[in-house]
C-alpha cells in the first residue's frame, strides 16, 4: 500500500494515465489497520495475525480482525469464539476498535465502486463471497476483474497469482466474518 502511495504521487505530474484517473477518481487508502499487530510480529511472533487487545474474562489477546465483520459473523466458516484461538471472531461484530472504525470510515464514503483489501501473506486475489462457494449475483463481473487482475499482477514479477472466490478453486478455506464480503454486500 505504501508503494502504491509513492508511486501514485510520483506518477501523477509525468504520467498521463495516472494523471487522468486521479482527476476523476477519488482514491482512499488506508495502508495499515492493525498496527499493534503488525509491530508483534517483528517483535514477538511472526505469524501473529490478530490485534492486540485485550479479551475481557481471558488471558488471551487479540481478535482476528478478517472475522470481526458483520456479515456471516461467527458464521460456521473458520471461526472461533476461544479468545486464545488465531481466529477469534471478537465479543460481537465491530467489537474490535480496527473495524469498527474502518467500517464508519468505509460507510461514509459516498458511491463506493471498488475496494481492496491487501492482506500480507499468500498470492491470492479473494472475490466475494469468501463465506460460501456459491457466485454473486454479478459474478460474471467479479470473475472477469478478478482474472484481469490476476493476469496484470502475475505478469509483473513473473510471479503467478491465483485468483478465486469462495474456496478459491480449494486453495483456501471459506471464512464467515470477513472484510471483503462486507464491503460487497
């Protein structure tokens, strides 16, 4: 996301493409939402993916903020209501202060077209619905954006991308919770 920034901003006054867009398109980007977790992880636990706040009732920490959404929360798809597991759906939906936030901040976003939500492991390109394997309304839609973008990204580093919905082609699990299909729905 960081380079996204730097490159929109050193692109604009020499790039006309770039410079087109951005006239016309509003762009929000929002290059970290879970900072506390994010320094853990170099500090403490790499694999850490949840925040850091406290559970009241439990010694343990965190809520994994990709079930803290409220469609399908604590839905029967990789979810958890143990406080000490990885994938803890958090007390309610918006229970941790991350998404709640983000959620306020995405709702008051008038005409809301796209939105991606970078996640920093895999090399995956995740379509709704990531709680179910059955197609959108418009997945015709998604499916073609999702291979052009595949294809865009792959093609840049000669690294291949895989994208899907659902499962992902069984790549993945289905999740119930998450940011993605939110932000669709």
């Amino acid at each position: 996301t960081t380079y996204l920034m730097d490159r929109l901003l050193q692109e604009y006054n020499i790039n006309d493409e770039i410079n087109m867009f951005l006239n016309f398109v509003d762009i929000h980007i929002i290059p970290l939402v879970n900072p506390d977790g994010y320094v853990y992880t170099w500090e403490q636990d790499r694999w850490w993916r949840k925040n850091r706040q406290i559970n009241p009732g439990s010694d343990c920490v965190g809520t994994d903020l990709n079930r803290n959404w409220d469609i399908d929360w604590n839905g029967e798809e990789s979810t958890s209501e143990d406080p000490c597991s990885y994938i803890y759906v958090g007390s309610s939906p918006f229970s941790a202060p991350e998404t709640n936030m983000v959620s306020d901040y995405i709702s008051s976003i008038p005409n809301l077209v796209n939105h991606i939500d970078v996640h920093s492991y895999g090399a995956l390109i995740v379509g709704p619905w990531g709680f179910s394997d059955e197609p959108t309304d418009d997945n015709d839609e998604i499916f073609c954006l999702g291979t052009n973008m595949q294809s865009a990204v792959s093609n840049t580093n000669n690294y291949t991308y895989v994208f899907g919905t659902g499962s992902v082609n069984n790549l993945l699990y289905l999740i119930s919770g998450g940011m993605v299909d939110w932000v669709y729905n």
